[in-house]
C-alpha cells in the first residue's frame, strides 16, 4: 500500500474516533471503548512507522526549522509538523492517562483489589462510589481531561491552519477529489 494512502486512512480513523471520544466522556462505556480503539490505532500506527519502510519512518514526521525564512514562516512545513507532533503527543497522553484511569475494567482484566473491612460498603453515605471514584480519576483524572482540551485546541489550529494556507493537503488528508493546483488555493 502507498505511504500516502497508508497515512491518510490512519488520519481518517483519527479524525472519526477522537471526536467521538471527546463528546462521549460523560456517557461511560462508550468513551472508554473508543479510547481503547484510540490505542489500538496508535498502536498500529506507531508499529508502521517502526517496522515500515524507508519512507514510513517516524523521523519522517519530525520538524525541521533549517532553512525557513522570515518569508516562508507560515508555510513552512516545520510549522505543520509541530501542529502534528503536538496534536499526537497529546492524544498519547491523553489515550495513556484514560488507559491508566481504566485500569483495564472496560476489557474485563482489572486487577482484583481484596477490599478490607474499614474499606467496605456499609449501605451508608455515597451510593456512587467506586463508580465516582472511576469517572473522577483524581489528579490522573483532571491530567486526563486537560490533555483532552489541549488536543482539541491543538485540532482546531491544526484545521484552521490547513483550511487557510495548505487547503490543497487538506483536501488530499480528507479524501475529496482533486482539483488543479490553481483552484485548490
């Protein structure tokens, strides 16, 4: 399969799924399995460009600032692989901090806590508790949702970027037909 087409689908499969995730954080079971999904195209993802080909490689992806200039600073392609790296950085973190917030109940292999006597339900108090207890997460929880927010910001300048000054990559990452290269700007 040609690496463009390989990197377009993996775009594609992240463009459904982290909305999905995002918009789903309150509704429970379907927000962790969607971020399950998340990892598992990380996964994959990151597995092509370790094993893949010379052109899949993950330095392919890295900025490089050398040679930009005053006149070029916006369209530079450092600039598009900051936005990149910062935006996959930020799903890493935000996919690994759910993951670890989980801690495999979703899948049905959560480590089995023996519960102490001072620890037990006594049918008193708060009704939601382990279950609050899962939803908030903590300080791990608030690192969750703020990772979550700074790869939604970084989404939308990805976009906004995309849409203003490289609309023809857009239009290539999106899978809509191509036009010229006079009427794709």
């Amino acid at each position: 399969m040609p690496v463009i087409l390989r990197i377009r689908k993996y775009h594609a499969l992240f463009v459904l799924l982290v909305p999905i995730a995002y918009l789903s954080a309150e509704e429970g079971d379907i927000h962790f399995w969607v971020g399950y999904g998340l990892l598992a195209v990380l996964l994959a993802w990151l597995l092509s460009q370790l094993f893949g080909g010379r052109q899949s490689r993950l330095s392919r992806h890295l900025p490089r600032f050398g040679g930009m200039t005053l006149a070029d600073a916006l369209t530079h392609r450092a600039v598009s692989k900051s936005l990149v790296l910062g935006i996959l950085l930020s799903l890493i973190g935000t996919v690994g901090t759910g993951v670890a917030l989980d801690q495999g109940q979703t899948l049905g292999i959560a480590q089995s806590e023996m519960v102490t006597p001072a620890l037990a339900d006594d049918g008193e108090g708060d009704e939601e508790g382990g279950e609050r207890e899962r939803e908030d997460g903590g300080l791990l929880g608030e690192i969750h949702e703020t990772l979550a927010n700074l790869l939604m910001i970084l989404i939308g300048v990805h976009i906004a970027y995309v849409l203003v000054l490289k609309r023809s990559l857009a239009k290539l990452m999106l899978f809509w037909p191509q036009g010229s290269a006079n009427a794709a700007r």
